[in-house]
C-alpha cells in the first residue's frame, strides 16, 4: 500500500495539468452558459442564472470501521441555469485522504415547494479523478441520484453513493452550498 502511494503521487503530478485544464474547462462553460441565459427568466419569482458556493461535501460511510474521512472539505461552484439544469465543478479531499476534482451536469425533472423552500430530484452525471481504487485515480464518468432543498440563499444537495466493492465505499453526501447570485 505504502509503495501505491508513491506510484499515485507520480501519477496525480502527471495528471494535474490535466486537472486543471479540465477545471478551466468547465469554468468557461460556466461563463459562456451565463452569458448565453444572463436574459432569460423562467418566472416571475426567479432569475436565472443562479451561482451557488459550497465548502466541500459532508459523507456518512455505510461502513463507519473503514476509517474513512467524512469531511471531504473543498470548494465547489453550482450554475443553477434553470430549475431544471444546473452546472458543477470543484475539488475536494475525498474520503481516501486524496485531491478530487469534478465536473458536471445535474438534471432534476421533479420539483416541489414547501414552505417556501425549493426541492428537487433528479440525477447528477459527473466526471470524477482522485480515487485510488477505480482507475488508479484518473478520471471516470458516473450518475449519481440528486436531491436538492435550496431555500432563498442557503441550500444542500444530497446524493447517495453506492458501495462498489474493492472501488467505492457507500455513503451519504450531503453539500451545503451558499448563493452568491
């Protein structure tokens, strides 16, 4: 194990020009997404785009004897560009104590108001680097379930990750995000 480290370590440096180059990427498209709906507005109590921050995410292991890290703290951007469809990128230490970054597109079709709070469901469709057990930490694509309870400046999105043996460890992710716009 402790050999890996150092082959994983060779590999991230190698791969963290790619990191950010796919970090810039999506920043672009985030830019290039507000600009294209900067005008549009979906009704007459929202505007559209929406910029949400967050801190990293919070997970809850299913198997807690793993000692696994649950505060995965980082930093995120979610463009929300409608109720629908949002935008995402970030990075943050995952729960094998390695750098993670992320890019991707959430969908939530179903929406419900209670008590002048947002929810929605839907999925999330991500592009993930930095876990040591799938792909020796280079990038690879999943779905993730998405539910999203966004009040008028303070929200969270949680997502429940399935456990893949000798891969992933199940657990329970909770994102607090701050809007910002």
């Amino acid at each position: 194990m402790r050999f890996e480290l150092g082959v994983r370590s060779a590999a991230r440096t190698s791969r963290s020009g790619t990191g950010r180059k796919c970090f810039g990427a999506m920043a672009l498209l985030c830019a290039a997404a507000y600009s294209a709906g900067a005008q549009a507005i979906e009704s007459n109590e929202e505007s559209w785009p929406q910029v949400w921050l967050n801190p990293g995410i919070y997970s809850h292991h299913f198997d807690s004897g793993k000692g696994l890290r649950n505060n995965n703290i980082g930093f995120g951007a979610e463009v929300m560009l409608s109720n629908k469809h949002a935008l995402m990128a970030g990075s943050f230490i995952n729960s094998n104590r390695t750098r993670t970054h992320y890019a991707g597109y959430e969908w939530r079709p179903l929406h419900w108001k209670v008590r002048g709070v947002d929810v929605g469901v839907g999925i999330a469709l991500g592009a993930f680097d930095g876990y040591p057990n799938y792909r020796n930490g280079a990038w690879f694509v999943a779905p993730l379930p998405m539910l999203s309870i966004e009040g008028r400046m303070l929200g969270a999105n949680i997502s429940l990750i399935p456990t893949v043996a000798d891969r992933f460890d199940g657990a329970l992710a909770i994102q607090v995000k701050l809007r910002v716009w």
